[in-house]
C-alpha cells in the first residue's frame, strides 16, 4: 500500500510570498494529482502528472520519479489562493485497482 | 473533463433518520466513487458504484449502513442509514474510467452533513 505523506501539514504566509508545499510517496505510482479543497468541500483538480513539470498560470507542479516526491508551488500568493492542497496518487495500470491514494492535505491560509 | 453535480450541498439532519445524497455527471463514465471526509482527515473511500451490479465496499464499511444505486453510467446515490453524529463529515462523489485512463478522476462539490 502506498503511502502518501505531505509537508507541511499548515502554512500561513503573507501576500505575495512563494509557497511550496511538499509530498512524498513510497511505492511506484502511475500519476500523481494534486487538488485544491475550498472551504465549502468541493475539490478541483489543478494537476495530474507523471513526469516532469507543469505550469498554470502562479501555479506550478513538479514530479521527481526516481525520489518518489512532488512539490506544488504557487507564486505571488493571494488570499483567495486560501485552501487545503491534497497530493494524491493513482496506482500503476492494473486493471481492477483504479483508486486513488490521497495525503491528509496542507491547509494554507494567505494574509493580506 | 467532466462536470460533477451533486445534491443536496448541504444538510442538518436529525441522529436516526438517513439521507440520501445523489451524484450527477454530464457524461457517461465507467467508475463513479463514493468518498468521506470527516472533520480534520483526508479522503476515505467507501465504495465504488458499479453499474447494473452491487456496489464495491472498503473494509470498515457496509452496504446496511451506506446503500449505492447506480442504476445507469451517470448517476448514484449514496444513502447514509440511520445517522449518528459520527456520521457528520463531507461526502463527495467522483468519477472517473477503468485502467489505463484511470489517472482522470474528478471529484464533485460534495455535501456537507452535520447530524445533531
């Protein structure tokens, strides 16, 4: 079973200031998502990757396969950027075994 | 992509009584998974909903107490039986394709229960 481990568990920083936030995982994954939980519940996948780096807009996603860890970073943070940010991982392609393995988030919280 | 809906967003409920909670997605998908998230925890799945067949249950969960329909390839309810105040958490239904496309998930707005 993989585990799936994200650090740190809470981080509050000013407007403007780069955040990272860190996941480590310990068996071999076919992708990695990384999901934004708001404050109502709902959840929005911002990334899916399974190699490399991925940019949208302050947001940005790295993977580094062989080290088994991913980092999330957002540039120039902005209050409403404000939520809890979960790693998960998708298994390798087995047929019958399609679930997600998810961290216990980082909840982030920007000040104005 | 695909657009998840669920109803309702949110409800108070009273210990004893169930609630059933329904997922609508705007395509036709192989997979639809129910999840919970109780105060302060990550994501637990419950079930994956299989269509024209009984639902798949995680250890520690039971259909008596969290009956699924999928009566067709874009739609589920999930019931939560008999509640207790243990049961106030944030439910949230996913979608998503068999292997290899099992990478596309996506989640729903979930609905939020508070049982007094």
């Amino acid at each position: 079973k993989n585990e799936v481990e994200q650090s740190p568990q809470n981080l509050t920083a000013q407007e403007g200031e780069f955040i990272t936030i860190n996941c480590s995982y310990s068996v071999g994954i076919s992708a990695l998502h990384w999901l934004q939980q708001h404050p109502g519940g709902g959840i929005v996948s911002l990334f899916m990757l399974s190699s490399g780096k991925k940019k949208h807009g302050r947001l940005i996603a790295t993977i580094n396969i062989q080290e088994k860890h991913s980092s999330l970073h957002i540039t120039a943070s902005h209050p409403r950027d404000s939520a809890v940010y979960i790693c998960a991982v998708s298994p390798p392609s087995n047929f019958g075994n399609e679930k997600l393995t998810f961290g216990t988030g980082t909840r982030l919280t920007i000040i104005p | 992509s695909a657009v998840i809906s669920q109803k309702p967003s949110r409800d108070i409920c009273q210990r004893g009584t169930s609630l059933t909670i329904q997922c609508q997605v705007d395509s036709q998908v192989t997979m639809m998974f129910w999840y919970r998230q109780q105060p302060g925890q990550s994501l637990t799945l419950i079930a994956t909903a299989n269509q024209g067949s009984e639902a798949t249950y995680e250890s520690g969960f039971v259909i008596d107490k969290f009956p699924i329909s999928r009566p067709n390839l874009t739609f589920s309810t999930l019931t939560v039986s008999n509640m207790s105040p243990e049961d106030s958490s944030i439910y949230l239904c996913s979608v998503g394709h068999r292997a290899p496309r099992h990478n596309e998930q996506f989640f729903g707005p979930g609905t939020r229960l508070t049982v007094l």
